[in-house]
C-alpha cells in the first residue's frame, strides 16, 4: 500500500470514528426522540444502520478532504498535527498592489 493511499485511509478511518460516536450520542442523548422512535418500529434498525453509515461516509469524506488541503504543497508527503493556514505562507511579492481605472458614473 502506498503511503498516499495508507493516509487517505488512515484518515477515513477518524471520520468514521468521529461518525459512529456521534451517532452514537445521537441515539444515547435521544436527540429529536429518535431513540424512542428506532426502538418502537420494527425496521428501527434498519433506520438506525442506514443513518450511522451515512454519517460514516459524510465525516470520513470530510476528514480525508480537511486532510488532503492540509498537505505541505512542496513535497506532497502526508503530516498531521498542526493547523496550516495558506496566507502565512504567501511569498513576499504574491501581494501587488494593481492600479484599476475606475469609470465615471454620470448619466
């Protein structure tokens, strides 16, 4: 397996983490009454397995997204831990300033 491809899951795997524990929350703080409402039906369960897995799919897609923008883009290898933000590291002559002509309004 690739380092790549051992990221991307290693990363959709905390998705899926984070997913099953707030269904898991979900149900056990029976938000909404949905608690009572998958225990009274009797496809409830049903109900509640198609719910956890959307929720898998949704957090692990956000997980491996929020973690492929945090790449270094110089040399592409997977790091984690720390936040990056793009402004800070803007070269010093990326910000120009560029002169606009502005047409008069008058009607």
């Amino acid at each position: 397996m690739t380092p790549l491809t051992r990221f991307l899951a290693f990363h959709a795997l905390i998705g899926f983490g984070i997913a099953a524990l707030f269904s898991g929350m979900l149900f056990g703080f029976d938000i909404a009454g949905l608690r009572t409402l998958v225990a009274g039906s009797q496809v409830g369960f049903i109900a509640a397995s198609a719910l956890t897995f959307m929720l898998c799919l949704t957090f692990g897609s956000i997980q491996m997204g929020i973690a492929i923008m945090q790449l270094d883009q110089k040399d592409n290898t997977p790091r984690g831990g720390r936040l990056r933000f793009a402004a800070l590291r803007m070269p010093q002559g990326a910000m120009v300033m560029q002169p606009v002509r502005v047409r008069s309004r008058s009607r």
